[in-house]
C-alpha cells in the first residue's frame, strides 16, 4: 500500500473516531455524575449495560432511524412523536440520541416555554398546531399538550373545568391528527421516586447540571403522589386505539434509549430508499485567481 493510501486510511480512521468520541463525551459527562454519590442514598443501582453492547446498539439503531428518516422523505410521511415522564426522567437524553445523526431540516425537536398570557386564553392546542409536521417531517415533541394533565393539573395552573375539557377534547384532537395522516406515537417515560431523587440530587451536586433544575422540579418532588395520580388518570383517559400510549422503563437510562429507538422503528415500516451514486466533481480552477490573505487579526487564537 502506498504512503499516500495509508495516510488517507487513516484520516477515514480518524474521522470514524471522532463520530465515537462524540458519544463517548456525552456517556463520560453522565459517569461524571453518576460519581458524585450524595452520603446517605440508598442501595447501589442495579448493574447497567456494558459499554460496549450499548454503543454497539446505539449505533447500530441511529443507522436504522437514518434509512427511516429517508423512508419519511420519501414516502413523504408525517410523524409526531410525543415525550412525556417526570423531571430527570431522561426524556431529553432520548431525544438526543434520536436526533444525533439525523437531519434538522427533517427531524426537529419543540419544547415550549410556558405559555404567554395571550396564549393562557387561546384554544388549548393552538400553539401546538403551528408545530405539527408537513409532508416528509418528524417532529419530537419534548413534554406536549399533556402538560394540562399534569404540572398544570397538580400546580393549580388550570381550572377543574379547563382539565375535564382538556380529557373531553384530546382523544378528538388526535384522532383528527391521525385521520389527516399524521402517525402519532406517544411515550411515557418512567422511573421511581428514588431514582428521580437520585437524579435531583445529582444534578444539585453537579455545577454543570445546575441549570437543568427550576423551583417547578423541587416542587414536583414535593407533590410525587399528586403527579402519580395525575399521570394514572391521564393514561387511562387518553390511551385509545388511535393514539395508545407507550411506557418506558427509565430507571437505566441506555436500556430506555435503545429500548425507545427500538420500538420507535417497528411504528413505521419503512425500507431503503433507492439512491442515485454520488460523484465528486471536479474542482474548476482558474490560473488568475489568487486566494486573499486572511488579516491576522481575524484569526482565532490557537490555544490548543
């Protein structure tokens, strides 16, 4: 092999272990974490996956939500995928893993801030609808219309009547997504009161993680019930045929990523769309061009 194939094989490999590297930095920062055990938790948590069997999956899985992302191009499909769980109860770490090799002009993520005041008095699921995909887009949404049934419900944000509306009009609501050919799949991410401590706790100890707490996660741990309530109620008022529910085990937060990709595959048969070959063209070069210097004041300085 010439020195010249060498040194391009190992810049693919190099190029290859950067795409690792970035999961590997990712799963590192949460190790981090996981070492600032606060005194006096309780028993160690259950033994996790091995690292190698969960990137092996992972990648494997982002590899198949590409073909699918192609499929929804193609087919021209239009895909809602709902959030929903606890605080901490990893919904966000999901949903990077989803978009993290996919396109964002295909797939794109909606978390709303909390409503406006002209929004509090528009019908519920306006400000949700400008969000909804069109044809060949997938739209995860992080936390949804269901905030109504829960943190509104439990922090006394809407009325007794505002919530009964809320359950008469959902099923109604989805079944029109559904019927205008949206495939809407919902999920429901679970964990128990001692790993969201757990988390809560982490994230306390942790400057880098600080930010992910507000006074409206210190008060959820403060209404655990009042939520499992809330949550009980709204799966059992909302799970219908066309739009069922969908729970997952998050307690061990790579088992409820693959878990979660993986079943989010089987909702949508899809297979390889045909490509034309890709070739490079060659570059035109004029022999009166003369690249510019760049002023040296422009450049960034090189500290690394």
């Amino acid at each position: 092999m010439s020195q010249s194939h060498q040194d391009q094989l190992s810049r693919i490999k190099a190029e290859i272990a950067d795409s690792f590297d970035e999961e590997l930095e990712m799963q590192m920062e949460e190790d981090r974490l996981d070492d600032l055990v606060a005194e006096g938790m309780s028993e160690p948590a259950e033994q996790t996956l091995e690292r190698k069997i969960y990137f092996r999956e992972l990648f494997r899985l982002q590899h198949e939500l590409v073909r699918l992302q192609d499929w929804v191009q193609h087919k021209k499909l239009k895909v809602v995928v709902l959030f929903e769980g606890r605080d901490s109860a990893g919904k966000g770490g999901a949903i990077k893993r989803v978009t993290q090799r996919l396109n964002p002009r295909v797939c794109r993520t909606v978390a709303l801030p909390a409503p406006t005041e002209r929004e509090r008095h528009q019908w519920y699921f306006q400000r949700y609808v400008p969000h909804l995909p069109t044809a060949g887009e997938i739209v995860l949404f992080d936390r949804s219309w269901y905030n109504r049934a829960g943190v509104e419900r439990v922090m006394g944000f809407c009325t007794p009547d505002e919530l009964e509306e809320f359950f008469r009009s959902v099923p109604e609501f989805e079944r029109m997504l559904v019927r205008s050919g949206i495939v809407l799949i919902k999920y429901w991410f679970s964990i128990t009161d001692e790993e969201q401590e757990f988390r809560f706790r982490m994230r306390i100890h942790d400057p880098l993680k600080q930010w992910k707490l507000s006074p409206m996660d210190m008060e959820s741990r403060v209404h655990w019930e009042e939520y499992t309530k809330a949550k009980e109620e709204m799966l059992a008022r909302t799970h219908t045929k066309d739009a069922p529910w969908w729970v997952v085990q998050a307690v061990d937060k790579k088992r409820a990523r693959l878990n979660c990709i993986a079943h989010l595959l089987e909702q949508i048969p899809y297979e390889d769309v045909p490509k034309p070959d890709i070739e490079l063209p060659d570059r035109i070069r004029h022999a009166d061009y003369n690249r510019a210097p760049v002023p040296p004041e422009m450049h960034v300085p090189e500290r690394y």
